[in-house]
C-alpha cells in the first residue's frame, strides 16, 4: 500500500486522531460497543501514561484529542487500543487499518478541533445537545463530570489538588459554542 502520509510524533504535541471502523459499517453501533470502547481507552491510557483531552465515540468512527504517550508512541499506543477493542468484538476485521493523524500546534486549533469533536453527534442527528450523546467528553468540560475516561482539564487538575468546586457551579461553554 504506498503511502505519503507523513506523521509527526514524538514532537511533544497533542494529536487529533480519527480511524473508522471496517467499511465504515456501524461496529460501534451499539451502547455496550461504545462502553467496551471507552473501557479499552481508559486502559491504554494508563498503560501508556497519555492524557485524553477530549473524545467522540460514534457508531462507525472515533475522534481523541490526545498527548503523546510517556512511554511508547502514539502510534504503538493507537495499535494497541485498536487491537483491544477488536478483540473483544464479534466483527472482523474491526478496524480499517489506517488513522488520521493532526498535529495541534495551537490553543485555537485545540479548541477548534474539541467543538468539532463535541458537535459530530448533533451534525449527525443522534442528539439535540452535545451533552445528551454520552460517548463524548462534553459533560466533563461543561459540568466537571468524571466518567469512564479520565479528561485532562481544569477539573481533573483541580480534583488533583483536593479542590472541590462549588455546589451549583457550572462552567464556561468554549468548549461547545
């Protein structure tokens, strides 16, 4: 297969992924497919000490907004994630084999690609609010709610220092205007 993808890992920057499920047929169709999903990206995180910025699991596609591992690449830290959920899933192949690598250089392009990322679900008509799709990482952004996937954010580094937020409180929208 040639190839003139370039991708530019180990730079120290954060990474917006895509990667599609085989023929973009819809293998993440389902609650319980999306929950082993997210369940197998929890794991590679901590295995590959990663942070994850931010995530859409739709039912034929994934997007993460992702640091580089600590150890490993990416791409390594990518195969195995993918190679997880595979295995656990009846379909085969799972996967199409390649992924969309974009390098986010800037804070504007982070949150750029974190609005796309949190809209795909109303775009494609599954909810009328990013935060009714429950495979994404809107709530912990919006409301500082923590799920099965740790989000590096405010809130994370907060509840890290033992701070607790106000009852009531709710944060900012930036991330979904």
């Amino acid at each position: 297969m040639p190839s003139r993808l370039k991708r530019y890992q180990q730079a120290g920057e954060s990474h917006y992924l895509t990667f599609s499920c085989y023929r973009r047929l819809p293998y993440l169709g389902t609650a319980t497919a999306r929950d082993l999903f997210l369940t197998s990206l929890e794991q590679a995180r901590r295995h590959y000490v990663f942070f994850v910025f931010g995530y859409v699991v739709m039912p034929e596609h994934v997007h993460l907004l992702l640091s580089e591992p600590r150890s490993n690449t990416l791409a390594h830290a990518l195969q195995a994630l993918k190679t997880s959920v595979a295995k656990q899933m009846p379909q085969s192949p799972f996967w199409l084999p390649r992924y969309y690598d974009f390098n986010l250089r800037s804070e504007e392009k982070h949150a750029e690609k974190l609005h796309y990322m949190h809209a795909n679900p109303v775009r494609r008509g599954l909810v009328a609010q990013p935060e009714d799709w429950l495979w994404l990482s809107c709530r912990h952004h919006l409301k500082g709610e923590f799920g099965r996937v740790e989000i590096e954010s405010v809130w994370t580094a907060g509840r890290r220092m033992g701070l607790t937020v106000p009852e009531g409180f709710v944060s900012g929208k930036n991330s979904v205007d």
